[in-house]
C-alpha cells in the first residue's frame, strides 16, 4: 500500500469516533448493559402479555412523547454547540450546551412527576413484573440523564472559558457522544416500555 495513502485512511477512521476513545468503549459497555436489559424485559413480557399491556395503559403516554421530544431536541442542540466550537465559537458553543442542559433538566423534573405519580398510586417494583422493569429501567436511565448533564456543564464551562478551539474540541465531542448515546437509549426505551404491544 502507497505510504502516502496509510495517513488519510487512519484520519478517515478517526473521524468515525469523534471525541475519546475510553468514552466510546465506555458507551459500547453501557449500550450492552442496556441492550440485555432490553432483552430481558422483552422475555418477560413474551411470558405475560397480558399483564404488560393493561400495566402499559396505565402509564402517561403524553409525559413520555414530551420527554422524548425535549431530549431529541437537546441532542439538537448539542450537535450545534459541535458545529460551533468546530468554526471556533466557544461562547456559542456553551451557549447550546447550556441549553441542551435546561432540557435535560426539563425531562428529569417530568420523570420525577411521572414517579412521584405512581409512588403516590401506591405502585412500587413489587406490584408486578412490568412496574419492576419500568421502574428499574426508567431509573436507571434517568440517572445516565443526570450524569450526561454533569458532563455537558463540565464541558460548557471549560468552552465558555475559551479551553476549546476550533483545532482542539476532543472534549466537546466526547461530552456530545455520551449525550447522543443517553438519547438514543430513550428512543428504544420509549416505545418499548410505553407504546409497544
């Protein structure tokens, strides 16, 4: 193979996994976690259809749409706040990273309502298998929520400080690639807990 051709192959490759390497494996393992999870809830519910489908009618399909919408909205914004720290802007970069931050905490304040609603029905992991699963998995995203948030604010800080370029970003993407990887594991977990049958 031409030697001159090796450099941009490897860039090419780069390219593909924006942001840290140790955050990438970081997310495959949570993806995995999350996937068995997925698989798990899908076995229990093949063994009692019946019970999942009326525990799942009695769930706020409103509440899940809006959280939904506001957390792809927010990785909306974190693609921009890439964009802009790529073309240099670091305000404007920490400016939709605060932002996609303000909807993450929108979708947290509507998940606590939404548990705080069924607590408040008496409903807890033991009511049933679909409650515990609903339950453990909304929970357990919800704390993937608050961790991207803490990140986004680490990251937004240090581009409102000027830390980030357009040259050196690594530490936007990274924060960007853990935030999609929250996102996309609501868009599976959405319908799967409240709207398939």
């Amino acid at each position: 193979m031409d030697a001159s051709i090796t450099p941009s192959a490897s860039q090419a490759v780069r390219r593909e996994l924006p942001g840290d390497f140790a955050m990438w494996c970081f997310i495959y393992a949570e993806l995995l976690v999350f996937g068995i999870f997925f698989l798990a809830y899908a076995f229990a519910r093949a063994r009692n259809v019946e019970l999942f489908n009326a525990s799942q009618l009695e769930l706020n399909r409103v509440s899940g749409m809006i959280n939904t919408m506001l957390l792809v909205t927010s990785s909306y914004f974190v693609v921009r706040a890439v964009e802009a720290i790529r073309r240099g802007q670091h305000k404007r970069c920490a400016n939709w990273l605060f932002a996609a931050m303000g909807l993450g905490g929108a979708f947290m304040v509507l998940k606590l309502v939404e548990f705080g609603a069924k607590v408040g029905d008496g409903i807890s992991m033991s009511t049933n298998t679909f409650y515990m699963f609903y339950l453990f998995l909304g929970f357990f995203h919800f704390m993937h929520v608050l961790l991207g948030m803490v990140i986004l604010g680490a990251v937004a800080l240090k581009a409102r400080r000027g830390e980030y370029s357009a040259a050196e970003h690594g530490g936007v993407e990274t924060g960007a690639s853990y935030w999609h990887m929250v996102d996309l594991v609501w868009i599976v977990l959405f319908p799967l807990i409240y709207v398939l049958h």
